[in-house]
C-alpha cells in the first residue's frame, strides 16, 4: 500500500451522519486497496455532537482539522435536540455557513441523477423520465442576495422597509463558469445560464460573462433559460438538461426541485469548492432525525460524495469512476434501501447496501 498521500478531515456530525459516514468509510477502505493509494483520515467534531461535547457547533479544533486537511467529507448536521438554540447558534447556520465562508467555497456542486431501475422514486409520471436522467446544478454560493448590501429592515412610516441586494461582480461570475464549463467538458458539453434578464440587471452582467468566457471553451454549448421557465422544464422534461450554471438564489431553489425530481435524498451527494482542491463534499439531504438510529438511512449520498471529493480534490478518478459504477451496478442488480424500495419490496439496511457496494469494488465487478 502507497504512503498516505492527502488528508481528509471527517466530520459525521448528528441524526444519520454517524452511520453513513461509518458505512462510507468502509467503501473508502476498498477503493483505496483497489487502486493502491491511501490517504489520512481524520475525525473531528462538528454540529450538535460539537455543541454537547465542546459548546459549539464549529470548535476551534475542528476547523484547524479542516486547514490542515486537502478536502472535507461532511456529514450533516441538526436535529430537533437542538433547535431551541438561538438561530445564530443552531448546528446548520452555525457550523456549515462559517465553514463556507472560512474556505471561501463559492460553487456547489449537485448532481440529480435518476437511475433508470429508479425511475418509480420519482414523484414525475414514467414516461417523463424514462431512462432516468443526469442533471448538473452548478450554483454560485457567496454572492447574490443571500450576502448583497445593504440588507437590512428600517422604520418607514407606520411600518418598516427590508431590503435585500442582489449584486455580483465580473470575478465572483467568472470563476464559477469557469467550474460549470469544466464540469461540462466531461459530461454532455451543455450549459445552460438560469437567469432573469429580462429583469435583472444582474442577470445581464452575468449573460454578458458568461457568453464571454463561453470562447475559451468552443467544445461547449451554451443557451439561456429565465429562472421561471427552468422551473417549470426541471418537472416536465428534466432530461433535457446537462449542467445548469445558477446565482445563489435560483441555484438554491432549482437544486431542491432537482434533488425532488431525482426521487430521494438518499441518494445525492454535493460539492463546495474554493481555489484549488479543496472542496467541502456532503449529502444533500439532512440529518433524517425521523430514520436515525435505526441502520436503515442510504448510504449512496454519501458514498457519492466520498466518489466526488477523490475525484476533485485529490485527482482519483479512476477509484470515483470504480465507485460510481460499483453503485450502479448494485441498483441494476435490485439492492434496495427502503427510501429506493418499491413498496413491498425488500430492503437492506445501511450496512449491508454500502458492504455490496465495497464487494463491488474490491473485485472489479461493478462495471457499468
Ligand atoms: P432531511 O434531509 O434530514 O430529511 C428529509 C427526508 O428525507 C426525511 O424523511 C429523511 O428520512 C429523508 N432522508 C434524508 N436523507 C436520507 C437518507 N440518506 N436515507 C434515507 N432517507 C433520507 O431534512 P429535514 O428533515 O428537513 O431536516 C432534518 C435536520 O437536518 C434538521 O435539523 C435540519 O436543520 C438538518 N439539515 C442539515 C443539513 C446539512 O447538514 N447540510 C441539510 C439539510 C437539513
């Protein structure tokens, strides 16, 4: 086995986070066999288990774990424990936004895929996503109207005035097409700007960056869709789509009808990246305090952000492509966590789905 060679920080965090992740590390342990590399794994605290053992949802150890690491395998953090704490210090806000904002992760990356053998996990009709489907939703996460000033709420009359900004400027635009253009050259070779320029000033400056930068990649093609319209083409023809490049808000809305779309949570993984390699990788689900405990939850969220961040962060494509097709290779073959299951169909638990998927791996039999 090679020397580690890149560290990973792990925080699991609260609800299913411990358990997911402990299946995941199981598949991260045969992939690195598999293809001979190894890195350092390394647990921190973070979220509610961090509040009950340390006082706060981010302790100072945890993020000093993070600089030191080359890429961050998340959990998820919340639950109903501790959601009487004041807003500012509830597990989500008060550990995954400064996270955010300490590493400067400006995109987010979430693949909605629909396995064909899954297409019943979709709330859309069969025959609007027959085949399944592969969309990209690449959204800008530090701009926008989430982070615009001014943002505030004055005394106006008898009642009161809030206003909230949406500003962006070249650069913030430009290094997050520059992310959904490269995503795109190893996918479909589509782009599609989410705007709304037919009223937004920003929505201009962003068509006219995009467009521009657009040169520098001539392999990709690249259209335009209002915000509304993408909307309402994600529940009618989600196939349509290839990489779908968003500002904050819209890419915060699409993303969860996406994810809606796809059938289940369980199932999608998400990046954060910044400059460089580092990146944030996590499921884009929650806690599920409602299946926690019980070694039921679907590991595959995970299991793909584990795929994402070997891929991104550390150049592993190989061991992400072996773990990708261990995955559907184990759908294909009817291995079913009761989110995926048909009704009356049998189910396995957390454990056993991510150990046919580690099989998978360590004999090279999940080929796609
Ligand atoms: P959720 O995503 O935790 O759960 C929504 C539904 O999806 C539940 O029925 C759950 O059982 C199901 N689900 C999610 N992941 C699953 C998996 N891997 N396998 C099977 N089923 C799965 O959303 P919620 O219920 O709104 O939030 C629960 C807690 O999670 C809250 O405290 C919330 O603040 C927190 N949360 C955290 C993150 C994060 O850590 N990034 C994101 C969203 C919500």
């Amino acid at each position: 086995m090679a020397e580690a060679k890149g560290k990973v920080a792990v925080l699991s965090g609260d609800g299913i986070g411990p358990e997911v992740m402990e299946a995941t590390l199981r598949v991260a342990e045969a992939v690195e066999t598999s293809h001979g590399f190894k890195l350092e794994w390394k647990k921190g605290l973070v979220g509610g288990a961090a509040i009950d053992a340390k006082g706060k949802a981010l302790p100072d150890e945890t993020v000093e774990l993070c600089k030191s690491s080359t890429a961050v395998l998340f959990g998820s953090v919340g639950g109903p424990k501790w959601e009487s704490l004041p807003p500012n210090e509830q597990p989500e806000r008060a550990a995954l936004l400064p996270l955010r904002k300490i590493f400067g992760l400006f995109a987010n990356l979430r693949p909605a895929v629909l396995y064909p053998e899954l297409t019943g996990c979709s709330p859309l009709r069969p025959e609007r996503v027959a085949g399944g489907f592969d969309v990209l939703i690449v959204r800008e996460l530090t701009g926008g109207l989430y982070f615009g000033q001014p943002k505030e709420t004055v005394k106006k009359g008898s009642g009161e005035r809030a206003v909230d900004t949406m500003a962006y400027e070249t650069h913030e635009i430009e290094r997050v097409t520059e992310v959904a253009f490269r995503a795109a050259e190893e996918r479909k070779k589509r782009v599609t700007l989410v705007d709304k320029a037919n009223v937004l000033e920003s929505s201009l400056l962003w068509r006219k960056t995009v467009k521009a930068l657009a040169a520098k990649y001539p392999g990709i093609s690249l259209d335009f869709i209002y915000v509304d319209n993408a909307a309402m083409q994600l529940v009618r023809d989600p196939g349509r789509f290839d990489v779908l490049l968003c500002e904050n808000l819209f890419g915060d809305i699409l993303s969860d009808e996406a994810a809606a779309v796809a059938g289940s949570l369980g199932m999608l993984p998400s990046a954060s990246l910044g400059q460089g390699r580092f990146g944030l990788y996590e499921p884009s689900g929650g806690s599920a305090p409602d299946i926690a405990g019980k070694g039921i939850a679907n590991p595959i969220a995970q299991i793909l952000s584990l795929a994402l961040m070997l891929d991104m962060s550390f150049g592993q494509r190989a061991a992400a492509e072996s773990i990708r097709a261990a995955v559907a290779g184990a759908i294909r073959e009817g291995w079913r966590t009761a989110d995926i299951a048909s009704p009356g169909e049998k189910s396995q638990g957390t454990r056993e789905m991510a150990g046919e998927i580690a099989r998978r791996i360590a004999s090279g039999s999940g080929k796609r």
